[in-house]
C-alpha cells in the first residue's frame, strides 16, 4: 500500500487498482495476481479453454496414432482405438483401399501396422501433415512427397470410433 490512500493496492510493480467494491476489487486482485503469477487469464471463456483442451488431446491422439502405426507397436495402437471401431477405405478402384469395412481394434490395427511395414520394405518415405475434416481430426499422409491418403479420425469418449481413409486420387484435391 506504501503512500497510497488506504482504498489503494499495489499489485505489482507499476500497477495499482483502485479498490471501490470489495467483491469486484477482489476478484480483480485475484485475476490479476494470477495472471502475473501464473500466466492464467480468466477472459477466456469455459468453452474456449476445454476447446483447446479437445485440440491438444486429440494432437496427442493423432501423434500416438501415427507412432505406433508407423513403429509396428499393435498393443498401443490397439489401446488408442475402441474396441469396435471400424475403418472405411475409399481407393475409388485407383488406389489400393481395403475393399470391406474393417471392424475390431485388434484387426484395424493390424492394418494399420502392416501398411507402414509394407512402406518400409519398398522405402517409401512416409510423412503424416495433421488437418481438420469437416469437424474432425486427421492426417494427410504423403508418399514419397505425393498426397496418397486423407485419414480422417472419429474420437469418442478418448478412443479412435471411426476412421475414413479416402485414398481415390480424383477425391484427394479436395483435402488440400
């Protein structure tokens, strides 16, 4: 307080408030003190901040995801994916594509894992580029540096549900 009047507070270096209604002052204080001390800021909305959170988990799913297909690590990539997730494959009779929906974690993510064992066989250099889908997460996935996959991911109570993977090069424009 050092010199001010006595409804005066010195919060930081260089910074004083004014204290008028003690409920509103000390909710300032707070946030302020906060804010130096900790780098929280109260204007963001409850929504805004558990969106963000939703973006950084699902970063993580997208990384792990990509990670363990690409390390051939089945038990973890199993552990991302719902027990009866299902994967739907577009190479519009172009590409190569799974023909049926593929159902199972144990059995996407055998598909998963074989894929990227097969790109390391022929030395395909792999190089995933994570988007937003139409609302949801994914990947573009480059083959020796040509757009060949659009994966989009279906994410449900923290587990991969679904996931889309348009392979038809007359669909893939559409991606970039």
């Amino acid at each position: 307080r050092g010199g001010e009047s006595s409804n005066m507070w010195r919060v930081s270096p260089g910074l004083v408030v004014k204290v008028t209604v003690p409920t509103v002052a000390l909710a300032l204080v707070l946030s302020i003190v906060a804010s130096h001390l900790f780098g929280i800021f109260f204007t963001r909305s409850h929504e805004e901040i558990s969106t963000r959170r939703a973006e950084r988990f699902t970063q993580a799913v997208l990384a792990a995801f990509n990670s363990h297909a690409r390390d051939g690590s089945l038990a973890q990539l199993t552990g991302l994916l719902s027990g009866n997730v299902e994967l739907y494959a577009d190479g519009g009779g172009k590409a190569e594509a799974s023909a049926d929906v593929l159902c199972g974690a144990e059995t996407v993510g055998a598909f998963f894992v074989d894929v990227f064992k097969k790109y390391a066989a022929r030395g395909v250099a792999i190089r995933p580029l994570p988007r937003w889908f139409n609302g949801l997460p994914g990947l573009l996935v480059f083959e020796d540096d040509q757009l060949a996959t659009a994966l989009t991911l279906e994410i449900d109570q923290g587990r991969i549900r679904r996931i889309f993977a348009v392979r038809n090069p007359d669909k893939l424009g559409a991606f970039i």
